[in-house]
C-alpha cells in the first residue's frame, strides 16, 4: 500500500484537499494499486474538510469530486481494463 497523508500549510484549501483525493481516487481506481489515507485531527484546519472525509468513510463516493469530462474518461479507463481481464 502506498501511504499518502496530506502537508498541511498556510495556504493549503479545499481545492487543495479535493486534488489529493482525486489523486488518491485515481490511483486506487483506475490504476488498481492499494492507498492508505493517513489523517491526524491536527491536519483538519478547516471543518469544511469533515465533510468530504465523512462522505468518502460514509459512502466512498465524494459529490462533485471529479467533472463530467473526468468522470468519462475514468470509466472508459476502468471499462477497457475490465473488458480486458
């Protein structure tokens, strides 16, 4: 597994946030390889995060994450390599 944990500093924002999880997404998703987000209560300076983290333990799937154009390229991706195995 490849451990990711995001550095937090005095610029880092939502779109900040929601980047790193998209990579992570990626990364599990299309590529198929193992992620482990490491998350410490310190790392959350903004509440806003709370609502993204508890949507990807919720359900796994985070509204709004990926646009459209993205969302198509990912399941072509994923739909050609399930159609390969």
């Amino acid at each position: 597994y490849d451990v990711k944990q995001i550095v937090i500093s005095s610029t880092y924002s939502i779109n900040d946030l929601k980047e790193d999880l998209k990579g992570m997404y990626q990364k599990a998703g299309v590529k198929g390889e193992g992620v482990m987000f490491l998350l410490t209560d310190s790392q959350i300076t903004n509440e806003r995060f709370l609502i993204y983290i508890n949507d990807l333990l919720a359900s796994g799937e985070i509204p709004d994450l990926f646009a459209i154009d993205e969302i198509d390229a990912i399941v072509n991706s994923v739909t050609n390599r399930a159609k390969a195995e």
